[in-house]
C-alpha cells in the first residue's frame, strides 16, 4: 500500500513522524510518502524520507495569524508554493491509497485537491479549548475526510455532534517524548532554567532578548544564590552560526568543552548549553522560557512550568500565548510586562514552587500514535 502524509508546520511533521514510526513498527510494507506544507521537512528527512515537493523558505514560517502576515508570504512566494503542492497531489492522485493530513484544515484541503485516496484528519491546530472549528471548517472535515482524530475529548465530542465521524485516541503531540538517555543527567540535582525559542524564522529574535535577559539574571543577588544553571534547546531548523553571531553582541562567545557546546560570557559565571536534545531538556528543567508552539505544550504536558512574554513573531504574539494559556492551564504563565525585571521576579517567585507533574502524563511512550494507526489500518482493511 501507498501512503502519502500532509503535514503544515514543523510541530505537525514531529507528529507525522510519530505516525510513521508506528506504521513502520505494525505495517512495515507501507510505502510512505511525506509532502510538509512548511519548510524543508528536515524530521522526515531524520526517518529517510525525502520530502515530495521542495518549500520557499516563507516570512511567517507558516504561521498566518492576520493580513499582514499573509501578503508578506504572498510576496515571498505563497501562490507558487500553493501550486507546487496542487500540482503534485493532482498528478499523483492515483499513487495512493491514503492520504493522513496533520495540521489544520487548510492542510486536509491542500492533501484534498484531485486527491482520489482515503483521507484521514489530526486537526492539531484547533481544540474546544482555545480555538474552536468555524461551521465552514466543520463543513469541509466532514466532506472531505472518513476519520478525524482531534487533540482532546471535548474538540471530539463537539465534532461528533456536527456529524463528522471523530475519535479521541490521545495526544500525539507528546508521543516519543520519554527519554531513557542520561546525556544531561549531570544536570538532574541544578536549578535549570530551560529555554525554548521556537523553531521558525522568529527564534532568531527570541533568542538575542533570551541571551541580554540572561545577561541580567547573571548580575542579580538571588540568581546568584541558586546558582542557576542555563540550557537552549535548539531546533533542528536554526542554524547555530546565527546563534553565534546574535550572542556575540551581547558579549557571549561559543565554546567547545567535549562534545558540548556552550555560550559564554567571561565576566559572568555560568554558561549557557546548546543542546538538540529536547526530551533531555524537559528531564532536567525547572522552569522554561518558551517562546514556541507545540514545544511550549510538550513541557506543560511534562509538567515543567512554562514562562512565556510576547517575543517577535507571529507564533509569539500575545494572543498565542493566550491561546496557549487558555489551552494549558496553570503551568503555563504569560507576563505581559516583559521587561528584565519582571521575568526574573517571575522566574524566582516560581523556583520557589513545587509543581507537580501530570499524573496523566508521566512515563509517555507513543501510545497515541499507535493507537491511531491501528485505527486506520483497521477501516483500511
């Protein structure tokens, strides 16, 4: 059988890679081709698959909240892009069997024109929680996809009223979270503050107010005593000369100590980890600056508390972040003064907390993913 997957975001493609791992595990015959909507599909590349169309590197990253947002990508190549990817559902249309669509229902459209095969919907976008599916967007899901399986029990049971045929299996997003590595172990008994500043073209901007907040937190009496302790998870998508060069204006300098790299600034103490290990990141964080999307849920869900303030994008706009709180609930904090000042209070004030995980969520495996792949295969066969 083939199987093509549609996914618009770089979040939505670690999902789709967690589908594909469990097809793999059960189904492992399938021929699976991916089409990400957003970027240059580097997690499905991580698996061995090359992704079907090549993306224009696009201003929002994929994240269209508003005009401005959508005639800067109109400028940068939006329509192209849109016809690239029609044209290759449509000349392609009777290759396969299935098409899963993750992301929104833009994504279940685009894996929609002339597409003949079976489609099957992760609407990880929306939820009842903090955004809810428009009637049209209602309308579109139940015309155009045979099975739908949304982040949350109440988004499903909402969509089952509108007569569209949806399950709950879990949350994907959190699926190959758990981590049995002890690369960052030497880390487990620090105060750590993690820092997530997202995976599009923003984190760039995040990441240099991050690197001048960290400058302050060093100069201050009570971080001093906690003897905090500083880690970046990077995103596959960044690129680390950036990093440097936006550190080096704040008098950090990259330095190599084994097979670790660091940001330091030699009249301050502590020195900031650069690691791609993000699971390791969540094991041993106390707080984490999150500037990001589906990162910011992945920690909540592993019960580390999230601060959060309006960065320079569009994934990191206040509104997100209110979405976001709306959707998380307490773990997650949103300042809306974001001055130096402010955060350290906020951070110290929650270092002094004790926050309990999810029970929920503890020791997560990928069951969700499973459990919707079985799903489909069931009805396929």
């Amino acid at each position: 059988m083939n199987l093509l997957i549609v996914s618009n975001g770089y979040g939505e493609d670690q999902i789709a890679c967690n589908l594909i791992r469990a097809i793999k595990d059960c189904y492992e015959k399938t021929a699976i081709d991916a089409m990400p909507l957003v970027g240059d599909g580097q997690e499905y590349r991580n698996l061995g698959i090359i992704p079907v169309v090549k993306n224009i590197k696009l201003p929002s990253g994929g994240f269209v909240r508003n005009v401005f947002d959508f005639m800067k990508d109109l400028r940068g190549g939006l329509l192209k892009q849109i016809l690239r990817h029609i044209t290759f559902v449509k000349n392609s249309n009777k290759e396969y069997s299935v098409t899963i669509c993750v992301g929104d229902v833009y994504c279940l459209a685009a894996g929609s024109f002339f597409n003949r095969s079976v489609k099957y919907f992760l609407p990880t976008a929306k939820s009842d929680s903090f955004m809810k599916h428009g009637w049209l967007e209602k309308k579109i899901i139940k015309r155009l996809a045979k099975k739908t399986f949304p982040r949350d029990q109440g988004t499903s049971d909402t969509l089952v009223k509108a007569g569209i045929s949806s399950i709950y299996l879990g949350n994907p997003v959190m699926d190959a979270l758990f981590t049995a590595n002890d690369k960052l172990d030497d880390f487990i008994k620090d105060t750590v503050i993690g820092i997530l500043p997202g995976s599009r073209e923003e984190a760039y901007n995040n990441i240099d107010y991050i690197v001048s907040l960290i400058s302050y937190f060093e100069q201050q009496t009570d971080m001093k005593s906690l003897n905090v302790k500083y880690i970046l998870g990077k995103s596959k998508q960044i690129n680390s000369r950036k990093i440097e060069s936006i550190a080096e204006k704040h008098n950090w300098f990259i330095v190599k100590e084994g097979s670790r790299t660091y940001l330091e600034n030699p009249v301050l103490p502590n020195k900031i980890l650069i690691t791609e290990d993000f699971t390791s990141v969540l094991k041993v964080s106390s707080i984490i600056i999150g500037q990001a999307g589906t990162a910011n849920e992945q920690a909540v869900y592993s019960g580390v508390p999230v601060i959060c303030f309006e960065g320079h994008g569009p994934q990191s706009t206040r509104q997100r972040f209110l979405e976001q709180k709306r959707l998380l609930g307490d773990l997650l904090f949103f300042i809306e003064d974001n001055s130096p000042e402010h955060i350290s209070e906020v951070i110290l004030d929650n270092l002094k907390r004790d926050f309990v995980k999810h029970p929920e969520n503890s020791g997560i495996t990928g069951r969700s993913s499973d459990k919707i792949i079985r799903e489909i295969f069931k009805d396929i066969y």
